[in-house]
C-alpha cells in the first residue's frame, strides 16, 4: 500500500468503486479522524444554539457519501469536494427539518416573541444555503472555494490542492466570496 495518506484514500476509493465492501470500511476508518476535525470546525462555526453534533453530522454525510448510486470516485480530492457538499446538505436538511417541526408543530407565537438562538441558527444557516446556490450561479469558482472552506473546513492550502489552482488564486476568491455573502446575507436580513 501507499504511504502518502492520499494514495491510499484513492487506492480504497478505487477498491469500493469495484465493488470491494471491505474497502468502504477501511476508507472510514482512515478517514473518519479528518472528517470528524472538519464537523467540529464546522460546527463551532455554526455558534453553540446549534443541536446537530460534530459526531451526527460525520455520520449522516457518510451515509450520503456511500448511498450514492454508482459513484466514480476519482481520488481524495474529488471525495473532499464531495464530503464538503455532503456535510452542506446534513446542515441544511437539518435546518430544514427544525423549520418544519416548528411550523408544523402548531407553535404560534405572538409577533413580538423573542426568537431563539436555535430558531436564529436553523434561518442563518438556510440563509447561507440560499446565498450560496446565487453564488454558485454568478460565480462558480467563489461558489467552489466557499463551499470548501465553509462545509468542508478546508485551508485555503488544501482548497488550491483540490482545484488544482494556486493558493493565491483562492485567497482572491475566497474574498470575494465573502464579501458578496456578507452583502447578501446582510440584504436577506433586512428585508
């Protein structure tokens, strides 16, 4: 086997796509440590009054990530690209989710109630979702960068290596990216 940790990550993604099931397994367990760092980056980002753990959201996007119908998985990269999209969707489903329960779970609540900091946390992180899809529209290699770094809580390092750009090329649209999230996301908040 190889030594680089990313040799290997590919070699088992390969294994899996062939049908190995011992492979899958063995992928989680080499690469569990590295995407549990990243949900618990990720969810201290998301502020405390978030109810979904580091633990509940490496899981879920796992299962994402191996239900998927015949994936052809490249390598490392490709997979961190499409974990990061993963750990977005658990985020946002769940936001969802909390919306739904309470919109459907006949809360009503007077006009001037105070809105909880779960209540906050589940609309900014639909909010961000939202801004992220006109991102993506507008400018996708922003839309790329910041899903990256804000789902998959990669360096702007690692970001480079799985786009195959220079770094600096994603410190620039790293900035301006969010940028044009705090100016929409500011619009979205007031009105």
């Amino acid at each position: 086997m190889a030594s680089d940790p990313s040799d290997r990550t590919t070699l088992l993604l390969k294994r899996m796509c062939e049908g190995d099931a011992q492979a899958e397994g063995e992928l989680y367990a080499h690469l569990y440590g590295d995407l549990q760092r990243r949900a618990r980056a990720m969810m201290r980002a998301q502020g405390p009054a978030h109810t979904l753990q580091s633990t509940a959201l490496v899981n879920e996007a796992w299962l994402k990530l191996t239900g998927l119908t015949d994936p052809d998985w490249q390598d490392r990269k490709h997979f961190v690209r499409v974990a990061a999209r993963a750990m977005r969707c658990v985020l946002v489903d769940h936001a969802r989710a909390k919306q739904t329960a309470r919109r459907d779970g006949g809360l009503r609540r007077p006009l001037g109630d105070e809105i909880s900091d779960r209540e906050r946390s589940s609309w900014r992180v639909l909010a961000l979702d939202e801004a992220l899809e006109r991102l993506e529209r507008s400018e996708p290699q922003s839309f790329r960068v910041a899903e990256l770094r804000i789902f998959g809580g990669l360096s702007h390092a690692e970001i480079a290596d799985s786009m195959e750009v220079s770094t600096r090329t994603v410190e620039r649209a790293w900035s301006s990216a969010r940028a044009w999230l705090m100016r929409e996301l500011e619009a979205d908040a007031e009105g």
